[in-house]
C-alpha cells in the first residue's frame, strides 16, 4: 500500500514497499506486466526504510533502505540481490558529513550504487568510497550535489514537495538519468 521503488524487468516490474510494520510487506516482490505477483523474496533480517530500487545491467537489483526523516541513523544500508538469489546480501554505509535522509538510488553503468539525499533545494550525490563488504560499514564520498529546478507544478507539500528528491531513475542505456520530487 506503499510503493516506494519500483524498475522494469523483463516484460513485468520489481517493486519494494516502504518500511513497513507489516512482516508480509517487507519483501520484494516480482511482478508480471499486468501487475499479478509472481515471486517475492524475504529481507534475511528486518529493513529499516526502504525507499527506491535500482536494477543493474545484469539485472542485480539494489534495494536502497536510506529513510532517515528523523536524522538519527548512524548507517543506512543498501541489499544486493544478485540475478536468481535466494536472499539479498546487506552492505551498509555512512555519510562522511552526518546523517541525511534519502529516497533515491541510481546505478551507474558499472553497476555501482549512488545515494541521492532528500535536501531541500540542493540534494547530496553519495557513492561508496571502496568496494563494498559484507559485515563492515562503507564509508561514503559526497560525489556532488544537484539543484532541484524551481517550478509551480501542484502537489500536496506546496514548495517543499517540489524541493526534495524523492526517487530516481538511470536510463537503460546509461546516459540520462531522472530524479522524482513529490
């Protein structure tokens, strides 16, 4: 009842819930083009709030557990689902320069993720500053920022909806990439 990423797959979509109370939401879910589940898979322990989803070339799927609305996380944590794996694999992470919340995931055409932060006006551009490991926390680089274009388009938060990233997007071919505000 609360998609927060979704990305083409095939002829269907993989789609993760936001951090949810409920046990049976908190999975990943594989669906056919007309949206009927068609496998799910289980987080191996409890996420924190997922927010996007990012599909490399070779069809890895990362599921980007960033929430942070209170500023409090010390890590945030990106799982890994390889092509055909039973389980996600959980890496976590944390900012060079304090908390920030997040709700937005690209993969770079080497497959590589980059956090997106929720700032109002200018958002954060994070990538891992090495590789990745199981069982330690990685630390981030602040890559860039991005300023969020002003615009009048309606939504429910007034200036602030148009303000803040709220998901993203990579082009299949690697070259255009598209953030969401609300």
């Amino acid at each position: 009842d609360e998609l927060s990423g979704m990305v083409a797959a095939g002829g269907g979509y993989v789609v993760v819930n936001d951090g949810s109370d409920l046990a049976d939401r908190r999975r990943i879910f594989f669906l056919d083009g007309s949206c009927k589940v068609t496998r799910t898979v289980r987080y191996p322990s409890r996420p924190r709030d997922t927010e996007d989803l990012g599909r490399a070339a070779d069809g890895t799927l990362w599921v980007a557990d960033i929430g942070d609305n209170g500023r409090s996380r010390t890590t945030v944590a990106l799982w890994k689902l390889s092509p055909g794996a039973a389980r996600p694999v959980l890496y976590r992470l944390s900012y060079p320069d304090g908390a920030h919340d997040a709700e937005a995931v690209l993969v770079k055409s080497d497959g590589s993720p980059v956090i997106v932060t929720k700032s109002g006006g200018t958002a954060g551009i994070y990538a891992p500053g090495a590789a990745l490991k199981r069982g330690s926390t990685t630390a981030l680089r602040k890559a860039g920022e991005v300023s969020v274009p002003l615009t009048d388009t309606s939504n429910p938060f007034s200036f602030l909806g148009r303000a803040v990233v709220t998901g993203g997007a990579v082009s299949p071919d690697g070259r255009h990439v598209a953030l969401r505000t609300y």
